[in-house]
C-alpha cells in the first residue's frame, strides 16, 4: 500500500514537471515571436536622399546608407561623388 503511494506520488510529480517544462516552453516560443513581429515593424531606417522612412526589410543598401529606390541611392552616391571630387581639387589648389 505505501508502495503505492510512494509511486502514484512519483508519477504525479514527473507529470507536473513535464507539464511545466511544456508549459515554459511554449511561453518562450510565443515571447520569442511576439519579440520578432515587433522588432520587424519598428525597424525603420532614414533615406537621406528623399528623408523618408522604409522598413529594413524593403531597403536597398548602397555605400553604407539605406535607400528606398535604387533611383534615390543612385542620385545621393553621385552628388557624394562630386562633393568628394570638390574636396580634392581644393585640396590640390
Ligand atoms: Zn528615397
């Protein structure tokens, strides 16, 4: 009879544990996808040719800045260019 006891107890105890395990398990699974559906609307980066915001997921990525159109990346990269090549000749004058 004590027997018994002492093995119903152990069973009922490793059930509850299992029950935790998955319980926090799942509790970390849906932390972990509400952490990433925020975190991909938040991150929005500047464009600083027509200074308007795009999602990180949507931008295109030229010479270290972040775009919203390969139009806009081009025309920031080329007026950089030639403030760069302005700087030179000043510098050879
Ligand atoms: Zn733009």
């Amino acid at each position: 009879m004590l027997l018994r006891l002492l093995y119903l107890f152990v069973l009922s105890y490793l059930f509850f544990a299992l029950l935790n395990l998955i319980l926090s398990w799942v509790k970390r699974q849906r932390k972990l996808g509400s952490q990433d559906r925020s975190k991909g609307a938040e991150e929005m980066v500047l464009d600083p040719q027509c200074h308007s915001y795009v999602p990180k997921g949507e931008v295109f990525f030229r010479g270290g800045h972040y775009f919203c159109s390969e139009d806009c990346a081009r025309v920031y990269l080329s007026r950089q260019g030639e403030k760069d090549k302005d700087k030179e000749m000043r510098n050879e004058n």
